[in-house]
C-alpha cells in the first residue's frame, strides 16, 4: 500500500487555467476581409473571408477570436484521502461548507506541495492547450462551405442581380416614355 504525500488538514496547491479571449488579425486575409479566389478559367476574384466571417449581418471583420490561457494557483486544504492503486486521491475543502474537488498525485490536475510546483505544472498544462488553440487557427472554420464553393455562389447572385437591374432598367424607360410633360397635359 502507498503512503499519501498529504496528510488530512495539509493546505496543497493546484494548478488550473483560465481562458482569456483577444481579438488577432485572421490568417487567411491578413485582416483584408476579403481573398483572392482563382478560377478554373484563370479568372481572378475577391470574395469575403470564410475565416473571418462570424456567420451573422456584420460579414467578415479581418480578425478573429483567440484565447490565451492563464495559469491560476488555488491553495486548499486535504479534507479526505482515497488510496487508489499506486496514486493517492484527495478531496479538497473548496469553500468550506460541502463543496469540494477531487485530485490526484499523479493524475493530469494534480496537487503539490509548493506554489512553484504547481505553477511550473500549470505552464506545462498551459503550453499544452496553446498548443491545440494553434492548430483550430490554421484550420478552416467553416469546412462545410469551400472557397470554389463561395465564388460560384456569389458569382451567381450577380448574374441573377445584373438580370434585375437589366429588367427594371427597361421599366424605368417605360415610364419615362409615359410621363406627360405640362405642355401635353394642360
């Protein structure tokens, strides 16, 4: 049987993370909102950014939403022990009162000793979720749609328009054509 590093009323430190949101410019634009697309008959056009855009009436804004983590050190105090195999698990007092949260010594969300200790875990749990943060960045958001996707979409909604406009600009000639001048009406 193990021998827990803690004792029952020990105070422990723990170290967590905390997300902290900031606004960067989006790797696809480069905070242009807008890219370049390349057809397939060489055909150059700019369409509004897929990465950017946040899927609401604003369109796409040149920047996008990353989070930071912060590392946070709690102090608590052991209120329980539960040898597991090799690994000692502790309740901590939270709150005083019920509330309380369950860690281990080897565990992910362990405890320690020091506030070093545990700020140099915390770091490590930190570098580890920028880490994955990163890598959503340089992915597509929104892979359902594609850029070729995009043009061909918007390429046909000015077809569409430019055939209204042509419609209603003959519209506009018919009733030029019966509007009655003073001189004719009077």
């Amino acid at each position: 049987m193990i021998e827990p590093k803690f004792k029952l009323g020990d105070t422990v430190f723990m170290a967590s993370y905390d997300r902290v949101g900031k606004s960067i410019t989006c790797p696809d634009c480069l905070g242009s909102a807008r890219v370049k697309v390349t057809l397939g008959t060489g055909e150059e056009i700019l369409i509004e950014c897929g990465g950017c855009d946040l899927a609401g009436y604003r369109g796409a804004t040149g920047r996008i939403k990353q989070y930071d983590f912060a590392v946070r050190i709690g102090s608590y105090t052991v209120t329980g022990i539960n040898l597991q195999g090799a690994d000692a698990e502790y309740q901590l007092d939270n709150f005083g009162g019920s509330s309380y949260t369950i860690v281990t010594e080897k565990g992910r969300y362990r405890v320690f000793a020091t506030k070093e200790e545990a700020q140099a875990h915390g770091e490590g749990l930190r570098l580890e979720h920028e880490t994955e943060e990163n890598k959503r960045l340089l992915a597509k958001t929104k892979d359902h749609h594609t850029w070729a996707w995009n043009a061909t979409y918007h390429r046909n909604q000015i077809k569409r328009l430019e055939t209204d406009i042509a419609y209603h600009r003959s519209k506009v000639e018919i009733c030029k054509s019966h509007i009655k001048t003073k001189k004719e009406g009077e």
